[in-house]
C-alpha cells in the first residue's frame, strides 16, 4: 500500500515532467526547425515568450521525480544510474546546455552569439528529451538489473524498444508544444502564428501516433510480456484513453478548439506513462524487482506521503497562479521596460 | 562499517577523478547558491525602501539587480541538476544504500526548489505588470524558499558528517527514523554558517562591482545606494560569521576529532595544541582554546587510528588557514565601513578601501570554497562518517574521466558566458522612471 503509493507519487511527478517539461523541449524542436534567422524570428519569439516564465518551475518536477525516487526505491535509483549513466549524464548535459542557453539568449547583442546560443538550446532539446526516453525504454524492457553498474552499458539502452521511446519522447513534446503554442497565439492575436502551430500540431500528432503504434510492435517482439500488460485490462484501458485522446486533438486542432486541446493532448501523453506503469506491474525493474521489493522501509514512506502532501497543498495553489498569468500574458517577457 | 545493498565495493580506477568531478560541480553550484540565498532579500529590501519613500532610483536598482538574479537562478537550477544526477551516477552504492535515511530532506528541498522557480518568474516578469503591493508580496515567498532552498541540503552534509536516525544490524540498514536524520547535530552551525557565507559572497561581490565604477569615477547616487546596501549586509555577516566559525569548529572538536586534527595536521596526541601560521610561527595552546575554549585541553591526534582512516591533511589544513584567515580579513574591511559610517555617515573615501573592496568579492568565494574543501575533504575516507567509505559508495561503471573532461569544458563555457552577460548587463544605461 504504501509502496504504491509512493509509485504513483513518481508517476504523477513523471507525467507531469513528461507533459510540461516535455512540452518545453518541443518547444525548443519547433525553435530548431524554425527556419533562418528571419523566417523563424516570430515562432522563436513566440517560444521564448511562452516559456520563460514557467520553463524553470517545469523543470522541477525532474528533480522531484529523482528525489522521489531514491528516497522511496533507493535501490532501483542505484542501479538505473549505474547501469545507465551514459544517457543519463548526456540528458543531464544538455539539461545544462539548453537551460543556459536559453537564460542567457535574452542579453546576446549580436546575431551571431543569438545564433550559437539558440543553436545550443534547440539541439539540446532535442537530445535530453531523447535520452530520457531511451533510458526508460532500457528499464521496461528489462535491461536494468539490480546492481552497481551490473547491466550492459552501452547495449541496455540501445535496443529498438529504448530508440522507439526515445523518438516517441521528442515526438510527444513537440506535439504537445505545438499545441500548446497554438493555443497560446491565439490568445495574443497573431493568427499567422496560430496557421503555422496547427499545422506543426497535426503533422507532429500524426508522427507520434504512428511512433507509438511502431512502438507498440517492438515491445511486442522486444519484451512480450510488457506487450501483454499493454494489451490487456488495465494497461489496455490506458492505451485506448491514450489513442481516443489522441485523435480527438487532431480533430480540435482541424476544428481550431485550440483552449480544449491543450487538455486532450495533455491526457494522450499521460495516459502512455501510466499505461507503461500498469503494465510493468507489479516490476519496478523487470524481470525481478518488484515494486514493494524496491521499496524503502515503512517510516521513510508515511514521512515521504505526509511531506509530500503537505507539500503540494502549498505548490499547486502556487503553481496555478503562475500559470494563470503566464496564459493570461500578464507575465512581461520583454526585456526592456514598458513605456 | 557496512558494505551496501547493490553487492558491495567494486573496483573503480577511476575513485579520485570521480570525486574531483563531484568537487569541480559545487565549486560552481554553491557560489551560484549564494546568490540565490542572499539577492531575493536584498532585491526586496530595495523594493521595500521604493514602496516606503516612492524614490523611483530604488525601484530602478531592485529591477537591475533582480534580472541578475533571474540569470544566476537558472544558472543555479541546471548546476545543481547536474549535482543531483551525479548523486546516484558517482555514488550509487551510497545511494541505495541510505537513500532512504536522508532522503526526505531532498523531497522538502524539491518543494522549496518549486517555490523559488514560481514566485522568481512571477516577481521578476511582473515588474509593472502586477499590482505594486501584489508584486511586494510576491517576492516573499521568493524570499523564504531562497532560505530553506539550502536548508535541506545541507541537513544531508551535517548527516553525512554526523550521521544519526538508523542503525546497522547484519550489514543492513534498519530502525530508520527519518526525522532524526533529518534534524542531525550538525544541521544549525552548517546551516548558519553557510547562510551568512551566502551573504557575505553574494554582498562583497556586489560591492566589489560598484567599487570598480567608484574608482573609474562612477560616483553617482545610484553608486552610493549601491554600495551602502551591499557593504551594510556584508558588514553585518562578517563578523557574526567569526562567530559561528567558532561554534564549528567546536563542534567538529566533539563530534569529529579527527578533522580537527587535520586542521592542524596534528600527528600526536597533544595537551595544550598550537595553532601554526604561515611562515612558521606556531601560537602555543590557540588550537585547543579555538576548539576547546580551554588553552589546556588536549586534542586527538591522527596517529591515533590507521593511516587508512586518516583524512588528508594538506589541503585540509590549507583551506582551514585560507578561510579563517579571509573571514577575519573581510570582518577588518566591515568594521572599517562600519567605522567611518558611524562616524561621519558617508562611504570612506579612500581609493584604498574601494581596491579592498574589488579583491574582496573573489577572496570571499576562495573562503566559501575552501570551507567546503574543509568539511568534505576532512572528512575523507568516509562519505557517511565512520559508517561508509568513499571507495564503497562508487560507481562501477567506466568512463568517468571522460564525464569529466565533458562537464569540465560545459562548465567553463558557461561560467565564461554568464561572466560576458552579466558584464553586459551592467554596462547597460541606468534609467530612472520619471
Ligand atoms: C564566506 C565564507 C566563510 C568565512 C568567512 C568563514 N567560513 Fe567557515 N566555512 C564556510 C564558509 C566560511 C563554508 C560555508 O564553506 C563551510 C563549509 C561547511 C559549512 O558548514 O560551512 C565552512 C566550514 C567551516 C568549518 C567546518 C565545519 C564542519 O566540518 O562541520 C569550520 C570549523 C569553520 N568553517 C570555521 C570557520 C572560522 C573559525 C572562521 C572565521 C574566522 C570561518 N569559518 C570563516
Ligand atoms: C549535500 C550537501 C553536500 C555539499 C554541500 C557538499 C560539498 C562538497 C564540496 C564543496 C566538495 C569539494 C571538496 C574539494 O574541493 O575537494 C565536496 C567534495 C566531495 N563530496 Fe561533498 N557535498 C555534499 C554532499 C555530498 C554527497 C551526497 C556526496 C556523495 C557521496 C559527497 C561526496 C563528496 C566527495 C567524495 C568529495 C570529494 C572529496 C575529495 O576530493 O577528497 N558529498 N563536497
Ligand atoms: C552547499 C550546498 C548547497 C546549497 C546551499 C544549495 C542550495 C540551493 C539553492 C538555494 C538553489 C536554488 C537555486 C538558486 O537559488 O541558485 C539550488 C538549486 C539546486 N540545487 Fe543546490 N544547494 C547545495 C548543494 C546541492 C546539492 C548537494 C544538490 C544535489 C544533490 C543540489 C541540488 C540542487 C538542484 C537540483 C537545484 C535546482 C532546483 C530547481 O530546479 O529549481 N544542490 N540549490
């Protein structure tokens, strides 16, 4: 009871990692494949505009799923690290590439150091959110034993199931970025933007569900019985939410319902983390540690549970008043003063 | 003594290379964290000063000063990423085997990391957007969790220094009570201690700035505002710090003996122990009147366990001198500040003082440093203090040269490009809204 409780804690903290800090590297995607420095300057001023408010506050819930984690399941944080530091410490190089970047973009003078600056940024983007990914795949597909460093370096996270959720990631984020930014346009009055984030909404929605179904075909040869879980009762329930969810932001984008397809993009991301979690039951790491296993002793979890209770009755009061401001744009993301 | 869940010790070539990694990542997070305890208060201390006399240069200052902040924050946030990704990638062993001790601090610290992120982005991109009193209020909040934001963290150094809440029974880990971890003996002078060194760094390198223009002829109200914030909360810090310095180093008397003899590379037993200076001047009986109030107690020496569970004394005795002889430099420069302002109520006018003042901002990092050089390096082998080795909390896996010399370049790319930017920032024109 009270190690699935603290499961779920991490799986709230990962979805909402994986939507809103997601969202912000795809963000950082459609910066990249914004086009030349003129073409691109309206969606890169419109992405900096919509994250730089919430990008750091986003970003905590890394680090609140890491702490989670080692508090509660200390062991299995021993032995993912180990076993897979290569992707780990990349994701967590660019996680200092790119947020160093994009604080700093705002005070380049020239082009040039605006170029290499965003540069840094957008394909760090594109990377952390990969690695990430690829080191989750590694644990479902059972790649992760307990140990100190005792799976595979390089081979744990580099199967198909670790590369085909490692693209789903970046595909997922910018998606929901698309989304997002659409929904955000809309509200500031720039309809050429709303054009152009539409269109990025439903080619990266198609892209990432096409990902998620070739996703769905290797696990089913890579790791069958995650493919099981998938497939049946709970696991499948969360799949068929996920797809629903899904086709009916294409259809809200189409219909240009942008303010309600923030919500069903939201649910189509969550709804594969969870689906990914019931499936894996009752694993923490499959093939052998089981959650309750993994588990921290019972003092340390009711201390974690209350603490984090606690805790999120004062930050979400906190968190949705900032984004009641960012989406409102009351935040300035102007540098200079108003007149 | 305890070997660790994940299969006990395993052979790593690379032990020393890891922890210099771990060495190199809070030589650049804690002085970025130094900003973050100290500027949210003074930036609302300004706004305060606006609100209360309505002179817009106040106001003009604490939005300066606030962009500042917002870049080192973010600075703050990726560093201290990257530190939290190293805990289990360099020490996995430790990890998993205490996690669960001390890992509740972590999880208050994550909410309290969540507070400043929201309320810096609300007060800094609020400015003239929110309501005057809202956006005062705003910043409180900022103000706090820039407090417990270190708090917590530094509950896990004085637990590791002092670990407490648990025991060991057939090499395990057992009857955790998490709470006790948490509020460890050696909490309050760390806490304390790294609080004001906060101020002290972030105050003296700010000052340090306006005593540059000051010397170039930069001498305007807004250098004066300046200076007298920045050099009040310095010259406040320093000599409360001289203070608490003397509460540590009781308290690494009592419960760490042998850091304390490292401090003096103190090899034998000795009643009545010196205090060496450079240049070979040794101060009979000030060790044991630093450590024991009591120029006759006796202090252990290193000799008196193996050589294998001696921490190394060099660098410790080093930063030991380095940081009490900058602490009680930095309190002569606030008392002369202190001094003059009491006395004729203006900043001293010596150029000499402004030169002090210049070299006093980086002094102060080097003693930050050097005090985090004494705690942790002296107390070397453990990593949790006479109950796990550093060499069994170690990763197995390879490569961590090459993590290294990869974070090495990240790190001076961006200490270098935050250096630029915030030069620029401080070369823009200061204007004052009419
Ligand atoms: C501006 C920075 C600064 C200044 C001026 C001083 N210190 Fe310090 N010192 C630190 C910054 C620091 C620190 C923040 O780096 C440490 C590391 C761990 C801690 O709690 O604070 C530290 C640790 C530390 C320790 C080890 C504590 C432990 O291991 O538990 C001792 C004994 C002292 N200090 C003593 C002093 C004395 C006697 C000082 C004055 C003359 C002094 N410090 C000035
Ligand atoms: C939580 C607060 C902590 C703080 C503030 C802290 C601070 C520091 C600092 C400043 C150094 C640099 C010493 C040097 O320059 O040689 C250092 C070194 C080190 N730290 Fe910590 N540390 C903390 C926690 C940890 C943790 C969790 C570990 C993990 C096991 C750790 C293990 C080490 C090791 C092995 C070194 C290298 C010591 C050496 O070079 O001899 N510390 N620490
Ligand atoms: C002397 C020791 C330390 C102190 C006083 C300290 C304090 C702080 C503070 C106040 C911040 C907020 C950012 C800022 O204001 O710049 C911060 C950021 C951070 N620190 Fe440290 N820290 C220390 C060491 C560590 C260690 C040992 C870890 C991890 C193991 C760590 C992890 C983090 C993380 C993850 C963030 C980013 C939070 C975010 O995303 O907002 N810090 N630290």
């Amino acid at each position: 009871m009270l190690a699935d409780s603290a499961a779920v804690l991490i799986l709230v903290g990962l979805t909402a990692y994986v939507v809103l800090g997601g969202a912000d590297f795809g963000a950082g995607f459609w910066d990249l494949t914004a086009g030349s420095a003129e073409r691109g300057a309206p969606v890169r001023a419109m992405v900096k505009r919509a994250m730089a408010p919430v990008w750091e506050a986003n970003h905590v819930w890394l680090i609140f799923v890491l702490v989670v984690l080692w508090t509660a399941f200390p062991k299995a944080f021993g032995s993912i690290t180990s076993t897979l530091a290569i992707p780990l410490f990349v994701a967590a190089l660019g996680i200092v590439l790119r947020g160093g970047a994009f604080a700093l973009k705002g005070e380049a003078a020239t082009i040039a150091e605006a170029r290499a600056l965003g540069a840094a940024f957008a394909l760090a983007s594109v990377l952390v959110p990969f690695f990430l990914g690829a080191a989750v795949g590694a644990i479902a597909a059972g790649e992760v034993p307990v140990g100190n460093a005792a799976g595979d370096e390089l081979r744990s996270w580099t199967g198909t199931t670790s590369i085909v959720v490692g693209l789903l990631a970046v595909a997922t984020g910018a998606h929901v970025a698309a989304v997002f930014l659409g929904a955000d346009s809309r509200r500031a009055g720039r309809p050429e933007l709303v054009r152009a984030f539409r269109a990025r909404a439903l080619g990266s929605g198609v892209v990432a569900g096409v990902l998620a179904i070739a996703g769905l075909l290797a696990v089913r040869s890579d790791v069958p019985d995650l493919y099981d879980g998938l497939t049946s009762g709970a696991g499948l329930a969360c799949v068929a939410v996920s797809g629903a969810a899904g086709l009916a932001t294409l259809a809200l984008e189409w219909r240009e319902r942008f303010e309600v397809a923030r919500y069903t993009a939201a649910t189509a991301v969550g709804a594969i983390v969870a689906g990914w979690a019931v499936a894996q039951q009752p694993y923490m790491l499959p093939p052998e540690l089981t959650v309750r296993a993994a588990a921290a002793n019972d003092s340390t979890l009711v201390a974690l549970l209350v603490s984090a209770a606690l805790g999120m009755a004062i930050l979400i009061p906190a968190l949705t008043w900032l984004f009641r401001l960012a989406v409102s744009g009351r935040l300035a993301y102007e540098e200079q003063p108003r007149p | 003594m305890i070997d660790g869940v994940l299969g006990g010790p395993v052979d790593q070539d690379y032990l020393l290379q890891a922890r210099q990694m771990q060495a190199m990542s809070f030589a650049v997070h804690i002085p970025l964290v130094c900003f973050g305890i100290a500027f949210p208060a003074m930036v609302l201390y300004l706004e305060g000063l606006w609100l209360r006399t309505g002179d817009p240069l106040y106001k003009a200052l604490a939005k300066r000063w606030s962009k500042a902040m917002l870049i080192l924050f973010a600075v703050g946030v990726v560093t201290g990423t990257i530190l939290s990704f190293e805990m289990g990638l360099l020490w996995p062993e430790f990890m998993a085997t205490f996690g669960d001790v001390f890992g509740l601090a972590f999880l208050i610290e994550g909410f309290s990391f969540f507070m400043e992120a929201i309320f810096i982005a609300i007060y800094v991109y609020g400015w003239d957007r929110l309501a005057p009193k809202v956006h005062f209020a705003a910043g409180v909040p900022m103000v706090v969790a820039g407090i417990t934001g270190s708090l917590m963290v530094i509950s896990v150094n004085g637990w590791m220094n002092h670990p407490s809440g648990f025991a060991i029974r057939n090499d395990e880990v057992v009857d955790v009570r998490p709470l006790e971890a948490l509020f460890n003996s050696n909490l309050w002078h760390e806490l304390v201690h790294m609080y004001l060194a906060g101020f002290i760094v972030a105050s003296f390198l700010v000052a340090g700035v306006y005593a540059h223009g000051w010397l170039r002829g930069r001498r305007s109200r807004q250098h004066r505002v300046a200076l007298v914030v920045a050099l009040s909360v310095a010259a406040l810090a320093t000599p409360a710090q001289l203070l608490v310095g003397d509460w540590a180093a009781r308290t690494v008397a009592e419960r760490q003996p042998l850091k304390l003899a490292a401090f003096e590379g103190l090899q034998e037993t000795t009643k009545g122990a010196p205090f060496s200076l450079p240049g070979g001047i040794e101060i009979p009986d000030l060790l044991s009147l630093l450590a024991f109030h009591d120029p006759d107690a006796t202090v252990q020496g290193l000799e008196t366990v193996p050589a294998d569970d001696r921490p190394p004394t060099g660098i410790v005795k080093l930063s030991f001198r380095l940081m009490v002889g900058i602490g009680t430099a930095l309190a002569a420069l606030g008392a002369w500040f202190l001094w003059v302002w009491w006395r004729r109520r203006r900043l001293p006018s010596s150029p000499w003082f402004h030169r002090a003042l210049i070299a006093a901002g980086p002094l102060a990092l080097v003693a930050l440093i050097a005090g985090w050089v004494t705690t942790e390096v002296g107390r070397q082998p453990w990593v949790v203090y006479e109950v796990m080795r550093t060499e069994q909390a170690v990763t197995g896996a390879s490569g961590i040269p090459v993590g290294f010399a990869a974070l090495a370049l990240v790190y001076a790319g961006l200490v270098a490009v935050v250096f630029v930017m915030l030069r620029r920032l401080g070369r823009q024109p200061f204007e004052v809204e009419a």
